[in-house]
C-alpha cells in the first residue's frame, strides 16, 4: 500500500459507533530532551517547555475549556522544533516564540484558521531558515 494511501485510510477510520471527541482539539507539544551535542538536537532545548506552559496557561485564561495542551516527549521532528501537533486535524507546527504560540492559539484553536507560516509538512526536513 502506497504512503499516501495508508495516510488516507488512517485518517478516515472513524465508525459510526464510535464514541464523540473527548476534546474538540488535543495539542502535543514536545518538550524532550536530549542529552547535550546530541545530532539531532531537541525541542526542550529550543524553548519549548516555556511555550508549552505559555499555551496552557493562556488556554485556560481564554476560557478554551474544549482545548487541552499536553506535553509530550519526543514527535520523532526534532530538527524542526520545538514542534507541536492538534487533533483532530493532525495538522503539525513549528514555533519558536510567545507571538508565534500566541498566534496558533488565536488563528487556529479560537478561529479554525491555519498558521501557514508555521505549518510542518511530511516531507518537510530542516528548511535553511530554521537551522540553528
Ligand atoms: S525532541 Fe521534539 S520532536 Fe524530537
């Protein structure tokens, strides 16, 4: 089965029994760690548990009591981090600052937009811009 194909199916398995959405969206932010000169670098030491506590707390001051802001440890996109993913859109981030998270929060999770500027796609590796 080709990659897009299975991306299709896995996206689509939702039954018509199945129980409804516990959240309207789940966010992951990794906040891993990696041990120090590690090749692949990490997200915690790009910033993220700040942004992810950012996130959290201004959920909750928002009142965006449908939204929950998980930690999580490594999303295997370290290169492109910090990087986050929401559910159920699967749609994945990267964010390196308070406007950038301020800015997903507001676009995304309060107005159903995207934050094209910060969208990772599949294949996307390390852009030039991002290396640090
Ligand atoms: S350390 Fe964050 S994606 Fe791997």
């Amino acid at each position: 089965m080709a990659e897009t194909e299975l991306r299709a199916t896995m996206s689509d398995r939702k039954l018509p029994g199945d129980p409804a959405p516990y959240y309207e969206a789940h966010v992951f932010c990794c906040v891993n760690e990696r041990p120090e000169g590690h090749p692949r670098g990490c997200c915690k030491k790009r910033g993220s548990e700040r942004l992810r506590n950012y996130m959290k707390a201004r959920a909750k001051e928002l009142g965006l009591d449908g939204v929950r802001i998980n930690q999580a440890l490594c999303l295997d996109r370290c290169e492109l981090g910090p990087t986050m993913v929401i559910y159920p859109e699967q749609v994945w981030y990267t964010y390196r600052t308070i406007e950038d998270a301020e800015e997903i929060l507001q676009r995304h999770l309060i107005r159903g937009e995207r934050v094209e500027r910060l969208m990772l796609q599949p294949t996307d590796k390390v852009p030039e811009d991002l290396k640090r």
